[in-house]
C-alpha cells in the first residue's frame, strides 16, 4: 500500500516538473527568437544581449533534459515491455 502511495505521489510530481521543463522550454525559445528579430533590425542593449546569452545556455540546458527525461521514459518503456513478455516463460529451473 505505502509503494502504491510512493509510485503515485512520484508520478504526480514527476507530471508537474516536466511538463514545468517544456513550459520553461517553449518560454525561453520564444523570448530567445523575439530578441533574435530585434537583433535583426537594430542593436540590442548590454542587458538585452546578456539576456539572450542567458536564454540560448538555458535552452541547450533545459533541451538536455528534456532528451534525458525522454530517453529515461523509453527506458522504462523497454523494462515494462520486457518483464510483460517473460512473464509468460517461467525461469529456466522452475519448471
């Protein structure tokens, strides 16, 4: 019962803090591209060219990530997939 309660309160937690890392993702890239066209049409102040520094290393950061939480799901994936098969086969001795 206590695990049951554990895998749902992670699953909750781990539901609030990706889909935050896509938010954040999808925020910074837009903000990143407003200040690329600004860039484009005229010179962009210290603070504005610290700030898009900023972004695209916050970017590349939260894009990492976002590529570890989705291979560590397909990982999961395989391990589910996996045990469901060799559940029908029981162990080399057992039987």
């Amino acid at each position: 019962m206590k695990l049951q309660r554990l895998s749902k309160g992670l699953q909750k937690w781990s539901h609030r803090k990706v889909d935050n890392v896509k938010l954040q993702l999808a925020m910074a890239k837009e903000i990143l591209h407003q200040l690329e066209i600004a860039r484009d049409s005229l010179a962009l102040s210290q603070g504005e060219e610290w700030l898009r520094r900023k972004l695209k290393g916050h970017c590349l950061g939260l894009a990492s990530l976002e590529r570890t939480i989705e291979h560590l799901r397909s990982r999961v994936l395989f391990l589910k997939e996996r045990d469901a098969n060799t559940s029908f086969f029981p162990p080399a001795g057992a039987v």
